[in-house]
C-alpha cells in the first residue's frame, strides 16, 4: 500500500528544519564575527586610556555606516545569486556578483578617501575634543584601507552561502578574527619586541587582518574552482537590463539598512557630544 503525502511529512519537515539549522548557523556566527571587528578593537584599545578608547569608538561610526550598505548591497545579491544558482546559470550568478562588487567598492572607495584625506573632518562631527579628534584621526588614516577588503568578502562570503556553503567564510573570518585579537595585543601595547602604536596599533591590525581574510577567501574560491569563481569578463560584462533589475530588487534593502545605521550614528553623535 503506497504510503500517503501526510504520512511523509513530519519527517520533509525535520529534514527542512535541520537542513536550515545546518546554513543558518554558521551564518549568523560569520555575521557576528564580521562586525565584531571593530568592537574588539574598540575593547582591546581601553588599556590604553579613555581618550583613546573614545576616539576609536567615534571613528569606527565610518566603518559601521559602510559595513550596513555593504550588508544591503550583498543582501539583496543574494536574492538573484540563490536564485541563478538554482537554475544553473553561473553566468547570469557571476554577473549579479559583479554588480553588487562595484556597488560596494564605489561605496569602499568612497569612504576610504573621505577618512584618508578629512579624518579630522569626520572626527569633528562626533566631538570638539581635541585629543579625542587628533587620535580618532590616526585610527581612521590607517584603517580606512580596510574597507576596500571588507567589501570583496562580504561579497564572496554571500555568493558562497548562497550556493550551499555557509561554512567556509565562517572558518574563514574566525581566522581572522583571532589573527587580529592577536595582533592588537602585540601592536597595540608594543609585545614581544613590537613598537607600541597603540591606536594606530589596532588600525593596522584591522588593515592586516582584513587583508589575510580576502586572500585566503579568493584563494579558496579559485583555487578549489568554487561555483562563485566568477572570471573577470563576467564580473564586469553585466548588461543595463540585469543592472536594473537587480538596483529595482535590491535598492529598498540598501536604503533602509543606509536610513537605519544613519539614525543609529545620529544617536552616537548626540550622546557624544552631551
């Protein structure tokens, strides 16, 4: 007697339910170790003294701010990505990886060379005090490079879990996570025969931290021939009708994380300046 549908659903259901477990996981895990990065930093500089665990505080409003678009930009690429991948079509995937890899470089870009030449300006925005503005200015003149790295991972980590695996970027940023805790300990206080550099320290450490974590990234994805490895001719021959279904689909999830981390920053700015 052939079972019926009924009968077999409980069991589709515990698969479902583990199966989402199994991606969810690691994804939120990667997540939170993502925007940890500056929260280490931020903790980890409090040896130093309360100016400079305040400038640092302040200054990584900016990596906050680029962290969310980058988050929207790769988020609403996942839609498309998820979506090609199941249809196998690579190309149309690699494309929609291309799209949102210039989105979020223009924005990397951008915010790089507003912290590298105005750090002051930046700074002055958040408080008046000068020890705070001149070592917030340090921080963001050498930390400002990693944004470039930020955005190619958080887009290589989303085409990936959007094709299954969820668990090579979290072993990846756990790797980088302790490369840079190790790091700031050495650079921030000067151990083991290090220069201390204190805030400048846990920047640099960030910078190099970010650094490793992208090239082990694209080592994986192309060495091992990932499905997210997109060669270059796709990655920029996207065509006008996919960019415009893609910024119709994804520029609602963009704006709203911009509207929300801007309202967060004008709480920071506030509080800062009572």
């Amino acid at each position: 007697m052939k079972p019926s549908p009924t009968a077999e659903l409980p069991g589709a259901k515990q698969e479902f339910l583990s199966r989402l477990v199994f991606l969810a996981l690691p994804i939120m895990l990667q997540n939170l170790l993502a925007s940890s990065v500056s929260f280490i930093d931020t903790i980890m500089i409090g040896v130093v003294g309360e100016d400079a665990l305040a400038a640092v505080g302040l200054a990584n409003q900016m990596f906050f701010l680029i962290t969310l678009f980058f988050f929207g930009v790769s988020s609403g690429a996942a839609i498309f990505v998820a979506q090609y991948w199941g249809a196998q079509d690579r190309t149309s995937m690699h494309k929609v990886m291309g799209i949102a890899l210039v989105i979020s470089l223009v924005g990397a870009i951008a915010s790089s060379i507003l912290s590298l030449t105005v750090p002051s300006t930046i700074m002055r925005i958040f408080t008046d005090d000068p020890t705070v503005v001149r070592r917030g200015t340090e921080y963001l003149s050498v930390v400002a490079v990693s944004y470039v790295f930020t955005a190619v991972v958080m887009i290589y980590s989303t085409a990936l879990r959007s094709t299954g695996d969820a668990r090579t970027p979290l072993y990846i940023s756990l790797l980088a996570m302790s490369l840079n805790v190790v790091l700031n300990y050495l650079l921030i206080l000067g151990k083991f025969g290090f220069p201390r550099m204190e805030v400048r320290g846990a920047a640099l450490a960030t910078v190099i931290s970010r650094a490793v974590e992208v090239g082990l990234l694209l080592l994986f994805v192309y060495v091992r021939k990932s499905p997210v490895a997109a060669p270059i001719r796709h990655l920029v021959s996207f065509n006008r009708v996919l960019v415009k279904r893609y910024l119709i689909t994804c520029l609602p999830v963009i704006l709203n994380e911009m509207f929300w981390s801007l309202g967060m920053t004008t709480y920071k700015i506030a509080y800062s300046r009572m």
